[in-house]
C-alpha cells in the first residue's frame, strides 16, 4: 500500500488518513463497498457508499499513474537516457498528461522530418540557430551543405534545422502546459455540417454552424456533436483563439530581432501548426469527452438507482399483460411467489366479438387465480389495453396499474428467459416479466443488462469500460441496500450480492433445489465453494423469513448475534421479546456493549435493526393514473395539464411518461420556475408530476410540456385537424398486412353499457 497515495487521496477528499488507509485495506482484502459502509463503520469513520467508491476509484487512477511511470523509467533506461534528475520529475509527475510531456522527448517514436535532418547532421546548425546570439543564418548554414548527406543548398540546410526546432518546441514540457491551459479554457468548438450530407444528416440540424466554448458545452452537446463527427455527417474541431496562441509560442521562445530569431519564429509557427495544435486538440478533445461522459455517466447511474429502487407491490397474485393490436395480448398469471400458473391470448382491441371474449376471458382468470392485481405494459396499445380492463366488472380491490415495459423485450430473448421458459413465445416471457415487474422491479430488472434499460442519455458514445462498471456498483449497491430473500432469490439477483458472483449464486440455487429451503444462514456455509470470506461478506445482506433464528430476517450481521444475544440475556428476555417489545428495547444500555471491535455506530444500527428487523428501504407502493380519455397524441391539446411519470432525467431536461405512447419531453428551462442548470437537481426517474402540453408535433412525434406553475403556452398552436394525418379505418381481422403498431378506435361502448 502506497502511504503517499493514502495522504494525497485524504488530502483531495477532506477525509483522515486512517479512513482511507482502512478503505484501502479492507477493498485490498476482499470487502466489497456495500460490505464496508454497513458493517466496517467503526474502521471507516462511518463512510458511506458514495466516499467508499470515490477513495476506491482514486485508488485505481493512482494505480494506473504508477504502472505508467515504472514502464517509462524502465524504457528511459532501456535506451539510456534515465538519470537522477530525469527520475525524480518522473517520479514526482502528478497526472499523466505531465508525465508524458516528461517522456515525449525521449520517447521511442517513427522516423520525423526532424529524425531525418539529424542523420543529415543539421542538430548544430538548429542549436545554434535556437540561441539567438544574432548570427547570420546563412552564413553558418553553408557549412552544411553536404551532397553526399542529402543537403544541397543553404535553404535545404535551414529548412532541416527548422524542423528540428519545431520539435523541440513541440517537446517543450513549460509550453505544452501553458498551450494545454489556452485549449481546455479559450479553445471552442467548431462544428459544420459537411458538404452533400444536409439532408442525411437532417436530426443534426443545429450543429451545422455551430461554435461552442470547450468548458461550458453541455455533456449532451459534446457528445452528440462527436456522434455527429463519427456518423461522417460533421466536421468537428477545437480550436482557441490563434492570435493569443502564436504569442503564448514566441514571447516564450522568441529572444531578439535578427535573423536567427526569425527563423526560430518560423520553426514555432511551424511546430504549432504542423505538431503542437494537433497534439493539443487532441488533449482537449480527450478530456472534454471524460468530462461528458462522466456526466452522462452519473445521470445514468442516478436514473437507474431510482428505477431499481421503484415501489414494490409485493408478493401479490398478478396478471401480466404485453398489449398487442393485431396479435392480440398475451396474458399471464402469476402466483404469489411470481411462479407462471397460466398463460393465453386475447384481442380487445379488434372486433365487438373479441371485446366480449376477451372480457370474459379476464374475468373468468381473474376469478379463478384469485388474482389481485393487473400488470399491464405501457407499450403500443398499452393505453387502450388498460382502458379496456378498467372498465369491466372486476372487484374494486384488484389494482390496475401501467408498467414501464423498457427493456422487457431484451429480457424475453435472452438467455435466462429461455432457460426458465424454453417452451413459450418471445411475447408470453415479456408479459411475465411485465407481471414480475409490478411485483418487485428490482429482482426482475436485475435480470437484463442495466444500458438497455433506457435511463441514459448518449450511453453507446461514452466509455463502455466506466459506464459497466458505474451502472454495475450501483446494481449492487441497490441489492444489497434492499436485502434478498434467500430462499426466493433468482440467480440473476444473488449475482449481486456482495462477496458472491454467478458462480456463487449458481451454488446456492442448485443447494436450494437439491436440499429444499435453507432454514438458517449458517446452513450457507454448507454451499460448494462458498469460504469464509464469501460467507463474511454476503451473510448479513441475505434474508431468511421464519427461520430458525430470527435475525436471520433482519440485517444483523451474524458476526453480531452474540451482542444481541447479551442483550437479551441481560434483560431477562428472548431475542424474539427484543424484536417485538419497544420498551425492552428502550432498556438497553449500548455502551455496555461498545468493544474493540464493536462502536456505537455498528450497535445503533442493532439497535434499528431490532426495531425494524429487514424493513424495505424502498417507499410504500401507490397507485397512478394517467389521464383518462388521453391515449394517443392526437387527443392532446396546448394547455392540458397532465398527470405524468418521468422516465429519464437528461442534461438537457426530463422525459415525462403522460400515457400516449410517446414520452414528451419538459426542457431544461421549463422544469421549474426558477433556473435550474441541473435537472437531477430536482427530479428523479419514476418520479411523478402534473405537466403543461405547450407544443405538439405530430408529424415529428414531439410532446413538449412544462412543469412551471404558470407555463407561457401559444394557445393558437393548437394542431390544426386538417393538417393532420388520416385516422386509420378499422379493418377485418383478417388483413395481415396491417401494422400491429398503428392503433385506432374500437367500439367498446356498446359492450360495456350492456354490463352495467
């Protein structure tokens, strides 16, 4: 362990040594982030997740620094170069944009002009010229004029020198940061559309003149400019002020007036040209991407923690719906424990006649699965799907309620769907997860790859490699923030457990099924291949409901049971008269408990415990509707306000879910009355809102709404019908041809007024 890195980190962060230096340990040893912030606060100082992970990830920036300086000093020895000067700056270098400035000089490199005029043997001739002692140029030059080496006149002699001198301007470490500073703070993008691809490249449309300041363009703005560039419809480009970089160059290099000092102006204007401006975009470029992406990155990971973290109805008995026009719905229901019981197909949204059979359908499933809740998802024809099953005769007490589907296909394909249902239909594993979804989202969303998700923003143009590995802490912080029930948990969600993996959690399964329900958490530690650091590690974060101990259903850590047990023992009690009996708890006197081992943090979060033994951190389920008689696009109006669910948080504003199949999206300046610079300021993924409609554009499929008290709205905009597309004339069951995704009215009126 590195103790210099330890101080730094501490210093950066405004955190004590000994708390990073015990993050640094217990990640050296096995302990994953959930594992420290719960149980290890007494070595911690009570660190949470978010300072776990920024001290983890520093770790590993400094790491990767220390990796790169041994390879350059072993390659600065390899070629001879490396003295003690040379190795204390390496050694010393911060970032690796100043240690590389440090190694470009003696870095191995291909074969440059200035490679080639010093095998010409022009190296003194541009050292003399570089010193600008007034001499004359041409005079010194002819001395080098050597056929047999290539070098034939004074201009050739000159120009060779020249281009030794451009590089070593370009390998200059004072002028590569002062150049670097002038490009990351005075550099803007220059961003136009490239000739003959106006019209193929039509959605770029606001970049095809566009200029930006590099340190204030939006995460969002960068990276669709760069999707832009790498879709060959623009030309992108940084470029700072020219003027102010030529001067930076010659009033650090130019010494005098006379001729020497203008060949030396011309060798830096050259080297800025040809090397030092391509170098320095290229630096920019880089770092403005890392600034975009980990921006993009965070809203990302923000987003996903509020949907894995959704309301869960809980262990109800549900009937799932995938709505589908011309294949009809498939259907299924589920059992308590979400075990598929039965699954069919219904057409509600084609004829009077299916209407009826559909509807009985329903009820009749309803009936005989004791159903208590209906999943429908919010896909095409979701909208029509629920208004068709709101308005039967189904007892007031099962719940109809739309279901974010995003993803859901993905699911249906892939190879945990096929492996659990290697029987049915792509369409009946959706309409399962569906189900599943309203019953706990985050054991089912746990299932399918976080990035198809659709909570980000520009998510296949950021680094894949830091986007996995945000998207996956927070996968597993959700987990384990939650808890698992260790007898109901798929092998997706134990994946996720801390201290386990696929291969554990494949393990624990296959024990389960071999050996029936485990009835204690000690009984873990007969799982194949599971140690005792897995079982450190994953124990407290794992449920046993009704075991054989109950702490086994709280998040005690077993390491803490003897506490709990003294507790007890002092009090005359059981440990279930601990659970159940608030004023017993009220006796306990922690700091009779406090060891070297065991702080007040670890026995107040007991003590919590005890009161709430494995309580679900996520808010109680409520029920949402969105606006009846709105299902589609073309039955809003400017100036509706509707109820909505925001689906995504963006830089550039919040997509807002109002049941029309289509997301509307509320601009950055119109989320709240005051300004706002940062959306995830003040919304989150499922939260809900009342919106404004003040734009629509059908043609395009564009909502735009507002969350304002008092909208500015063009009441005149309203979409005028003439200008609309045609409504679709309802057709046989019979034409094949027509696209399942196009919807239209049906004639549900006459069914049911005849069932009231």
């Amino acid at each position: 362990m590195n103790v210099l890195h330890i101080t730094k980190i501490a210093n950066e962060q405004g955190l004590k040594s000994l708390q990073v230096q015990a993050v640094a340990t217990l990640l050296q040893e096995g302990a994953t982030i959930p594992f420290i912030a719960r149980y290890r606060k007494e070595a911690t100082g009570s660190l949470d997740e978010i300072a776990i992970t920024s001290v983890r990830d520093r770790l590993d920036q400094l790491k990767e620094l220390d990796d790169r300086k041994e390879y350059i000093l072993k390659s600065l020895e390899q070629h001879g170069h490396l003295t003690d000067e040379l190795k204390e700056k390496v050694l010393s270098s911060e970032t690796l944009a100043v240690l590389e400035d440090i190694y470009l000089p003696y870095k191995p490199k291909r074969r440059t002009k200035a490679t080639i005029a010093r095998e010409k043997g022009l190296e003194p001739l541009a050292l003399a010229i570089f010193e600008q002692k007034g001499i004359d140029p041409n005079i010194e030059a002819a001395a080098y004029i050597n056929q047999e080496k290539g070098v034939e006149s004074v201009e050739e002699a000159l120009s060779g020198a020249r281009d030794i001198i451009a590089e070593m301007v370009n390998e200059n470490e004072q002028i590569r940061s002062k150049l670097r500073e002038l490009f990351f703070n005075k550099g803007k993008f220059v961003c136009k559309v490239i000739p003959g691809k106006e019209e193929e490249g039509i959605k770029y449309k606001d970049y095809f003149e566009w200029e930006e300041p590099v340190n204030t363009a939006p995460s969002h703005r960068v990276l669709a400019m760069r999707r832009g560039e790498n879709e060959e419809i623009l030309s992108l480009a940084i470029e700072p002020p020219i003027n102010d970089a030529l001067d930076t160059l010659e009033n650090f290099f130019i010494k005098g007036n006379k001729e020497d000092s203008n060949q030396v102006k011309l060798s830096v204007h050259d080297s800025y040209k040809r090397l030092l401006s391509r170098s320095m975009e290229t630096e920019a470029r880089l770092n403005s991407k890392q600034n975009a992406d980990s921006y993009a990155i965070r809203i990302f990971a923000d987003n996903l923690r509020e949907l894995l973290l959704s309301p869960p109805l809980g262990s109800k008995r549900v009937l799932g719906v995938d709505p589908g026009f011309r294949t009809g719905c498939k259907i299924v229901c589920l059992d308590r424990q979400g075990k598929l019981l039965h699954n069919d197909t219904i057409y509600p949204l084609l004829s009077d006649k299916e209407v009826v059979e559909s509807a009985k359908k329903i009820m009749e499933l309803c009936k005989r699965f004791k159903i208590e809740a209906i999943a429908v998802g919010n896909g095409t024809g979701g909208r029509e799907t629920e208004s068709f099953i709101k308005k039967l005769p189904l007892p007031k007490e099962i719940k109809v309620v739309m279901v974010n589907e995003s993803g859901a296909s993905i699911y249906s394909a892939s190879e945990v769907a096929r492996s659990e249902f290697p029987d049915l239909d792509l369409t009946v594993r959706g309409a399962v997860s569906i189900g599943r979804r309203l019953m706990d989202p985050l054991s089912e969303l746990v299932k399918i790859d976080p990035k198809s998700i659709g909570v980000g923003q520009y998510q296949h143009d950021v680094d894949q490699s830091a986007l996995r590995k945000s998207l996956d802490d927070v996968v597993i912080s959700c987990v384990n923030k939650v808890g698992v029930d260790l007898n109901r948990a798929s092998v997706e969600l134990l994946t996720y457990v801390s201290g386990l993996g696929p291969s554990l959690a494949k393990n624990i399964v296959n024990y389960r099924n071999e050996n029936g329900a485990f009835k204690s958490r000690d009984e873990l530690r007969e799982v194949p291949r599971l140690g005792p650091k897995a079982y450190e590690q994953c124990a407290g974060f794992l449920r046993i409901i009704e075991g054989e101990n109950p702490l086994d259903a709280s998040a005690v850590h077993p390491e803490s049971y003897h506490i709990v047990g003294q507790m007890a023992k002092d009090l005359e009690c059981t440990i279930q008269d601990l659970l159940k009996e608030s004023q017993l708890r009220a006796k306990i006197e922690l700091k009779k408990y406090i060891s070297d081992k065991i702080g007040l943090p670890t026995l107040n979060d007991i003590l919590e415990e005890l009161a709430k033994p494995g309580r679900d951190p996520r808010k109680e389920f409520d029920d949402f509707s969105f606006a009846s008689g709105i299902e589609k696009i073309d039955d809003l109006k400017i100036g509706t306000k509707l109820p909505g669910i925001v689906t995504n948080v963006t830089a550039f504003g919040a997509f807002i879910d109002i049941g029309v199949h289509q997301d509307g999206l509320a601009h950055v300046s119109e989320l709240s009355d005051q300004f706002i610079k940062d959306p995830a300021q003040i919304l989150k993924v499922h939260q809900r809102v009342t919106a404004t409609v003040i734009d629509i554009d059908i043609p395009r499929k564009r909502i735009s709404l507002s969350l304002k008290t008092n909208p500015s709205i063009n009441l005149d905009k309203n979409h005028d019908k003439k200008s609309e597309p045609k409504k679709m004339k309802l057709e046989s069951k019979k034409d094949k041809n027509r696209d399942k995704d196009k919807p239209f009215n049906n004639p549900f009126a006459d069914f049911f007024s005849k069932t009231k």
